[in-house]
C-alpha cells in the first residue's frame, strides 16, 4: 500500500473576471476533485495557497471552502490549507481551530518552529502509512528575519535568501528528529522559485527584495508541492520539486495549457509516483488574433472546434490589428459577434500598438496595465550604456507596485478584524 496526497493550488475563490464570476467553474472543480479523491484512495490533500483571490472574498466563495473541508472530511481525507499572497491571514485563521477537528490543518503564518508547532502536520491514513508536512505558507520578510540597517540591497537579499532556507531547514530537520525514517517528509511553499515559467495572472511577489528563491537552497524532502505559479512544472529538473498550477485559467494565455492536480505516491516514505491528472474545461475561452475583416471567419472556425451546449457561451479576448479608438473597435466588435454564441471580455490593440504610446493619439489609459506605461516611459531613453540602470529601476518599480498591492490587502484584512 502507498501514502497519497493531492497537490492543489491557486484556486481564486472568489475571482471576478473580466465582471464574470468563476462561481460555476469553481463548484465543477471540486465536485470533480472530490470524485478524484475517491478514486485515486487520496490520504491527504494540500492546497498550496491562494484558495481564495481577495482578503475579503464573497460569502459563496468562503460557503464552497467550508463545503468542501466538510466533504473532504466524510471521505476520511485530511486538508492541509497555506495562505498565499492572496489570502487574508485574519480571515483564514479565524476558523482554523474549528476546521482542525475536521481533520484540516490551516497554516497562514510562518514562524519559529518552537512558536508554532502547527507547521509540522503529522499524517496517518487508514493502514497506519505515515507523512509529515512541513508547511510553509507565503513568507513575509517579518515572520523570518528582523531587518539590518545600513544594509545593501544585495545584503538584504542575501540574509533573506538565508532566512528563508534557515526556515525550511529547521522544520525538515524537526521532521526528520520526529519520525521514523520510512516516513515520507512533504514540504510546500508559495512563492517564485528561479526559472519557472509565468503566466499573465501570476502577480509578482517580491519577499522583501528577493524575487525568486533558488531551488537549489531547498532542503533535501520526499517532495515539494509549490504554489504560486499556474502553470504546471517540474523546478530545476528535480521530479520532486513542482508546481501543480491553477485548475481554471485565470488569465486568457493560460487557455492553450493543460490544467493539472497532482497525484503523488509514496511507498516505505518514498516518492514512487507522481502523476499528473489533467483537469477537464469547465468554461470555453479563446484568445483570437485577427484583424476586424477576418474577425467573423476567425469567431467561426473557432466556435466549429467546440462542443457548446445549451445556453453555453465562449468567452473571448480579440486582439485586433487596427489602429483605431479601442472605443470605436469594442462597439464595431459587439455588432459584428451580436448572433454568435459568445460572450467578448476583453478587446485589445496588437502589443506593438499599445507599447507605442509615444507615438500614437488613439492609445487609451483603459487599455494599458501599469506595467505597459512603465515600459513606454523607459523606451524612451536611452541605455545603451546603462543595463545595470534600466534593470535597477525595474526591479524597484516591480517592488513598489507589490508593495502597493500588499498594502492594500493588509487594510482589507485590517478592517476585517476590526469591523
């Protein structure tokens, strides 16, 4: 017999997109992820962070969190849930103590092993196989390290990186001191690790000023379920190392990838399989690239390709050739497409067009992201002799954007608990 788990993340409780909600998607998903864990004899399944999309998600969203611990829990499965970088540390921890008498193990913050105890998750499954978690949900800076200063930024990355590999070792060391050596040690994680592969709606997290942690700083562990990033990989060419990805595209260049979970095995504490399932489409979705002429022929062949049924429609994302007034494009675009089973999300220019800023009047605010006007504003110096610069003034920019958007989430969670 083998110890299994399922390797989940990102799931974005809770995601509006484009004004849509994932409402449908996200139900889809776990009926069939339940059904996974009934079929596939699943002893454990870790969420990875981000199980919801904001620090205050919508009561349905938080309704099919709690529905699917207690699910989980008549199934005889236990839950290990991390907080990621979207997830409100307040709101997952006020129900962490009732949902551990459920079999589910919440770990939002990530500490001191001696200040908390509860980052070690001791597992047994019906036939007494054991596994321990060391769990390590999205680290700030604050919960390893006490700041320096005088410090370089290189300095300051340096003791990050340290802390943060000091963290993940203690907790395997501990592991290792308290169980037999046939015991599979798991470990998890929600952060960038260096080469993987993102995607649109992968937010840059920056843990201080490090952007990306080096898979080879990572204790040696049975295996290593990430979250993070949606799509699905293997780190540093090391099996054991992954990212399961997101089950639903939350941006529309995820469409073309395969969506996965992760069905690991482990016999006598070690890893014998890891088998990805590919996770069916709930929601049709398709990026077109075209120019207005051709933008029906293109809607049709595409929509040929489906199997829609009902009142099912496909979302699009039309990227056109034009250089028109995304206003004028958007209303030509809806009555082109108005007898095509079809909801359009989003109308956008080619990049190239959206990039030129300097050099177009047609060019809205609405159809660039902070980071398109930040690169046009650099484009227009000159670096020839500056990379070192140019790069610099990046990484700061980036670090100040997430700065802002953490921010935020830390009002939100702050209200929370004082409303």
């Amino acid at each position: 017999m083998a110890f299994r788990i399922l390797h989940t993340s990102d799931w974005h409780l809770g995601q509006h997109f484009y004004g849509k909600s994932r409402a449908r998607e996200h139900q889809q998903f776990i009926d069939w992820l339940l059904a996974q864990v009934e079929k596939e004899q699943i002893d454990a399944v870790i969420v990875a962070g981000d199980i919801f999309d904001t620090g205050t998600p919508p009561s349905y969203a938080r309704e099919l969190y709690f529905k699917f611990i207690v699910a989980l829990h008549k199934r005889n499965c236990a839950a290990v849930i991390l907080a990621g970088n979207h997830d409100s540390v307040a709101m997952l921890n006020e129900s962490s103590s009732l949902l551990n008498t459920l079999n589910c193990h919440v770990v939002v913050k990530a500490q001191e092993i001696t200040q908390a105890p509860e980052q070690l998750i001791y597992l047994e499954n019906a036939q007494q196989e054991q596994a321990v978690v060391c769990a390590v949900p999205f680290i700030r800076p604050r919960d390893v390290l006490t700041s320096t200063a005088g410090q370089t930024a290189k300095e300051k990355q340096q003791q990050l990186q340290y802390a943060i590999a000091q963290h993940y070792q203690q907790l395997v060391n501990e592991a290792r001191a308290t169980v037999p050596s046939n015991t599979a040690v798991i470990a998890t994680g929600h952060l960038t690790t260096v080469g993987a592969s993102c995607s649109d709606s992968v937010r840059d997290i920056y843990i201080g000023t490090l952007d990306a942690f080096p898979a080879s700083e990572f204790p040696t562990v049975d295996y290593l379920a990430l979250g993070h990033i949606h799509r699905p990989q293997i780190i540093g060419k090391q099996p054991h190392i992954r990212y399961c990805g997101s089950p639903i595209p939350l941006s529309f260049d995820e469409t073309a990838q395969p969506k996965n979970v992760n069905v690991v095995s482990f016999e006598q504490g070690k890893m014998s399989e890891c088998k990805p399932v590919e996770i069916p489409t709930f929601q049709a979705m398709a990026t077109i690239k075209t120019s207005l002429e051709q933008l029906e022929n293109k809607v049709a062949d595409t929509l040929a390709q489906l199997s829609l049924e009902g009142d099912e429609k496909l979302w699009l994302d039309i990227e056109l050739s034009q250089g028109d007034y995304l206003l004028d494009l958007t209303a030509r675009v809806q009555e082109l497409l108005a007898d095509y089973p079809v909801d359009i999300l989003l109308v956008r220019k080619t990049k190239k067009s959206r990039f030129n800023i300097s050099q177009q009047d047609n060019v809205t605010l609405e159809e660039l992201k902070v980071d398109d006007v930040f690169q046009a504003r650099l484009a227009l110096e000159d670096w020839s002799n500056e990379d070192d610069l140019k790069q610099r003034l990046t990484t700061l920019f980036n670090q100040a954007v997430e700065q802002c958007e953490q921010q935020s989430t830390d009002e939100s969670e702050q209200s929370e608990v004082t409303s």
